[in-house]
C-alpha cells in the first residue's frame, strides 16, 4: 500500500540578494524551473528577492540555484 503524506500548508522562502542588473535574468531562469518558487521584491534599493518555495521541493530550488549560479551571481540569505 501507497504511504500518503500530507502536503505542506505554508510556504518557505529565502531571501536573495544580487545585482540589481540582474534581477529579471534571475526570475527568467527561475521561471524555467516550471513554478518551483516565486519571487518577489522585499528591498528594492537593496535588490533584495524573496523566494518561496513548497518546503517539499527544497532540495530541487537549492540545486536549481546551484546550477543558475553558472550565469549570474548572487547571494542565497537564509532568515
């Protein structure tokens, strides 16, 4: 018999900060992750992301990030 789990009720999320240059090639390849997580600006002067995830798919977004750090640079900020 199939164990079932129950899917998360809330949201995780992490903070990014790049440059701000950046940030629209930041969600374009984010985007290609099929709906993996969602961005939204939280420190504009500071170019700071915010990106949520289901807490299931974490290990998928930290080695999505992983692999778009190969065309920009920025910075993961745990809180």
């Amino acid at each position: 018999m199939k164990e079932t789990t129950t899917p998360p009720i809330w949201s995780e999320r992490l903070y990014v900060r790049l440059a701000p240059v950046d940030t629209r090639l930041f969600r374009y390849l984010l985007d290609a992750y099929d709906n993996l997580a969602f961005t939204s600006v939280v420190a504009r002067k500071d170019c700071i992301l915010k990106v949520g995830f289901s807490p299931d798919q974490r290990k998928e977004l930290l080695q999505a990030l992983d692999e778009m750090r190969q065309s920009l640079e920025f910075e993961i900020l745990e809180i």
